[in-house]
C-alpha cells in the first residue's frame, strides 16, 4: 500500500462518516488506524453523546459492541473446558438464584433466552456514569423473569453483563 493511496483511502472513509453525521445518521464517530502497528490516521467527527465532543482523549459508552468481545471471552473459555455453554450461571454467580433463574446457562444468556428484562429506566444513566458491572448484575436479579429461561427470546443488555462477570 502506498502512502498516496493510503491517504486518500483514508480522508474518503473520514469524509463518509462526516457526511453521515452531517445528514444526522451518526452522532459522531472516532477512528484510529494502524498499519504494521504503527498509526497512519486519526479522525473524530460529531458527539460522542450529547453536550460532549469526539476528541481523542473522549470516553466513549460502548453499549452493544461490547457483547461480541464478551461473547468471544466466553467461547474462547469454552474451547479451553473452562466453561460449558450448557452449565448453570450459577455454578459461578452463586447469586443467580430465585424466580427460576437457577435454570439460566451460559447459552441463555448468549442467546439473549434468559428470561432476563431488556434493561432498567436507568440503564443509560447507569452506563454514562461508568455503573461497576457487579453492580449492573446485581439490578439485574432483582427484576422478576419475563418468561421460563430457553422458552422465549427478548433481547437482554443485562444478560451480557451477567456473561461479562
């Protein structure tokens, strides 16, 4: 790759997501590049929420990108036997008790079949302040089940959170 042609490749990408934010499809955006492990181009456009600017040094709520790095971590654990996708949560939360959540497993809570609530009213307050994860998982049991876990599927940001601890 020249340098020339990384450029422009480059400053075509940063001008595509200015024009998305422009048209009010993103909020904002940052990206970094490396190449060879060496950076080769920054850019930051838009909010990162409101009231914030996308700067280099600005924290940014991950929110949904975040489940596939934990998915990841829970299958690499399971390819090493560490983990089942079949074992209880509560083999390793203990606190995973009552309402039938004694049933819940791993797969459920991949599987977004868990019978966990999609998230609490205060869910975005909670990830904009930097909400500890046990604390995230310990709201999470005191709201009762929607369903019998692995009977229906309901989108669930806490059944990651309980995967994350």
């Amino acid at each position: 790759m020249t340098t020339n042609n990384a450029t422009s490749r480059l400053q075509q990408t940063y001008d595509l997501i200015d024009s998305f934010i422009e048209r009010g499809e993103l909020d904002g955006a940052a990206v970094a590049v490396a190449w060879r492990g060496e950076p080769i181009g920054e850019h930051h456009a838009g909010n990162a929420r409101p009231g914030v600017a996308a700067t280099s040094t600005t924290v940014w709520p991950l929110a949904s990108i975040s489940k596939v790095y934990t998915a990841a971590a829970v299958v690499a654990l399971v390819e090493r036997g560490v983990l089942t996708l079949s074992m209880p949560v509560r083999m390793i939360l203990p606190e995973v008790t009552g309402d039938g959540r004694e049933t819940i497993t791993l797969r459920h809570l991949l599987t977004h079949t868990s019978g966990l609530i999609y998230e609490s009213p205060e869910m975005e307050q909670r990830l904009l302040t930097q909400t500890p994860l046990d604390e995230l998982v310990d709201e999470a049991l005191t709201y009762s089940l929607q369903f019998s876990p692995g009977s229906q599927h309901a989108y669930s940001d806490y059944n990651y959170a309980i995967a994350g601890r």
